[in-house]
C-alpha cells in the first residue's frame, strides 16, 4: 500500500473520532508543554540568578565567616572582625576597595510613621566595590567613620515608606531609639536572590558597631563579612590566594581554615548547579506525563483494534498484507503523538513567554527542549503503537469477519 494512502486513511479515521483522538492527544499535550514549560523557567531561573549576581559588582570576592562544612551546617563561627579587611587593605596588592559590612534588623521610626528594615554598617568603599549610586545627596566619609557619627543613607523604598514624596535629606529618623540624620537616598538596585536591596538603611560601620550592636568579639569589632573588589578579572585568583594566605596568618590557622573566600564564578557555579538540577528534576517529573500520555495512546488503539476487526477481515480478504494494516496503525498512533506534541509545545512556548511577561525571571524557550519534546512524542507513538499495531496485522480475516 502506498504510504500516501495510508496516511490518508489514518486521518479520516481519526478526523471521524474527534473526540476520542483529543482525549488521547491530550496526555501528549500536557506532556509536552510541561517539559518545555519547565526547562525554559529553569533556564530563566539560571539567567536571573547569573544576572543578579553580576549585579553585585564586577570582579568582587566575598571573605564570610566560617568553613564550608561550618556553612552547610549553619553554625557560622564569629570570625571577622574589623582589623582582618583594613590588613587586606593595606597588604593585598591585588586588591583595590575593601568594604566590610555589619548588618541587623532594626525599627525605624520617623514622625507618626514606622517600619522594620535591614541596616547595613558600610564604609565609604562600598559604593565601588558593591556597584551601588547615590540618587541624591553624599555618602559617609571617613570622618563620619572616625567620629561614630550618627548619619543615614536610605534606600528608595524606605524613602517610600516613611516619607512619601517629602526630601527625607535633612530630615533625622530614630533606630532604636538613636536619631541618625539623612545626608543621602541610595538609587533603586532591585531585589537580589529575594532580597529586597532598597529597603535598607546604611550607616557608617563603625556606629553600627559601637551604638546599634556593641562589641561581642575580644579581638576588634565583630562584622558579618567582607567583600573585595580585584584589581582585573585575570588579578582575581592571585587575590582569593593571597587573602587566604593573609588571614590564616592572622587567625594562627594551622589546620582547618575558619573562613570562606569565594569569587563571583565560584558562587555562579553553585548558583548554576543547584538550579541545573532543579530543571532537570522539573523537565523528569513533567516527562512522566508525556509516558502516561503514551500508555493512552497504546490504549486507545487496541480499543480501536477491537472495534475495526471487521474492516481489519475485509481488507485482508481483498489483498492486504499484514504489513499494510501494521503501517496504517503504526501511522495512526505516530499521526495522534505528533499532532500532541505540536500543540504541547505551542502552549508551552506561549507559558514561558508568559511567565517571562509577568514575572521577573528570564524565561526563554530552549530549541533544543522543543526538538526533544517533539522527537520524543513522535517515539512515544511509534513505542506505544507497536503492539495495537502487531495485534491487528496479526488478526485472521477469516475469524475477523465472523466475529462481526
């Protein structure tokens, strides 16, 4: 038989069971689209996250407290203090800016108007190391550092939330129960891994130390880590070594270390794994449907098999071979999974394109993800049509047309 004409035959018969050829279809669609759906906002997760991170200032290393079984485990020792990043500072040629941080929950009150907010102990490198810009007024200056004075930098949103549309520059806010005066608003930075970077206040590190927190080191002031800008992108490795070298000579250290140096890339890597592995175990759960939806496909053909036996007899009884009744089946199933598979994946293109319209993650539609699903729906047809398929080739046409 020609190939044409079975092709042409299946679609007759599957064009006169609409109902049926949906419903089967239909395990092949939700397959389908929640594979592509599911690796395109993995994929988004992965570029968002990558962005983000880039976002925190080029050729940045983090020194935090603590090894990383110690980190894993959440029991981060207190290990940095105030001295380690100046002796950075001064020692470490690779290094340009070094801005240590202090950071704790406050409330904050101004006028009738109160919130809670993150208030971050900074010096005045953090603003090139960090790629953070002032929208208005100045930033700390080492005087305000010496001095402990009491003085604010607010994030956009806190300015919202206190102020309204009122110039807070000037104006004094009260944390816990201290009164620090405004000098400047920090430029909208966005949120960060969920964090929001514009509801917070800066201060100078040193009052945050000696006024909101107090000492709880013996050796120098407690901070909560440190962030270092290299000199290029090729003096980073030279950097995270000689900082390593640096603090254990510090911290006496002669077996394990009791911080943690890492570099954007390496903090891209774990970031990248942790959502690679969530997309494949997404795009794994979501391919069990399109299985399911295979087993209804096998299933809805041998009731097809059993319905048409008279029609699989009579054209036995005129010439046909079981090789012709095996391809019209086999064309059959392929016909309902391909079918499905196209319409899965334009309804999952049309999801990712959503989720990348309403959302913030950069949703994108892997080509490769659509030529998986398609390929594998149409293997799902050609797998799962076999034995409807072997089963009415084999039928007697004899008995096929006395059992009518």
């Amino acid at each position: 038989m020609d190939i044409v004409e079975s092709v042409k035959m299946a679609t007759t018969t599957l064009v006169a069971n609409k109902l049926r050829s949906t419903l089967t279809m239909l395990g092949i669609i939700i397959g389908n689209a929640s594979v592509i759906a599911m690796v395109g906002i993995g994929q988004g997760a992965q570029r968002l996250a990558s962005e983000q991170f880039e976002s925190l200032g080029p050729n940045v290393l983090f020194i935090i407290p603590g090894n990383q079984n110690a980190q894993r485990n959440r029991d981060i020792p207190k290990t940095l203090i105030l001295d380690d990043a100046k002796a950075i500072a001064r020692q470490v040629p690779s290094v340009t800016d070094v801005a240590p941080q202090i950071q704790s929950r406050q409330p904050v009150v101004y006028s009738n108007r109160n919130t809670n907010t993150q208030i971050i102990g900074v010096t005045p490198e953090f603003l090139p190391v960090r790629s953070f810009d002032l929208a208005r007024g100045r930033f700390f200056s080492d005087q305000d550092l010496k001095s402990n004075n009491q003085v604010a930098i607010l994030g956009s949103d806190v300015v919202g939330k206190l102020f309204g549309n009122q110039n807070p520059i000037g104006e004094k806010v009260r944390i816990r129960n201290l009164s620090f005066l405004v000098i400047g608003v920090m430029e909208s930075k966005g949120s960060f891994l969920g964090s929001n970077q514009d509801d917070t206040i800066f201060i100078p590190i040193t009052t945050m130390a000696n006024r909101l927190r107090g000492r709880t080191s013996p050796y120098g002031t407690e901070i909560d880590f440190i962030a270092v800008s290299a000199r290029d992108a090729n003096s980073i490795g030279a950097a995270q070594f000689q900082i390593s070298n640096l603090l254990r000579l510090r911290h006496k250290i002669t077996t394990e270390d009791d911080f943690t140096v890492r570099t954007q890339r390496d903090v891209l890597q774990i970031v990248g794994t942790i959502t690679g592995a969530l997309t494949l175990m997404l795009a794994a759960i979501a391919g069990i449907s399109l299985f399911v939806g295979g087993i209804g496909v096998m299933n809805i053909m041998l009731v097809s098999v059993t319905e048409r036996t008279q029609e699989i007899g009579l054209r036995k009884a005129i010439g046909a071979t079981q090789q012709d009744i095996l391809i019209q089946f086999m064309i059959e199933a392929i016909i309902l999974s391909a079918a499905g598979g196209i319409v899965g994946t334009v309804i999952g293109v049309g999801g990712v394109a959503l989720v990348g319209a309403l959302t913030p993650l950069k949703a994108g539609i892997s080509p490769v993800a659509i030529v998986l699903a398609v390929g594998i729906s149409g293997g799902i047809g050609l797998f799962f049509g076999v034995v409807p398929a072997q089963r009415a080739a084999k039928l007697d046409p004899i008995v096929a047309l006395r059992s009518a």
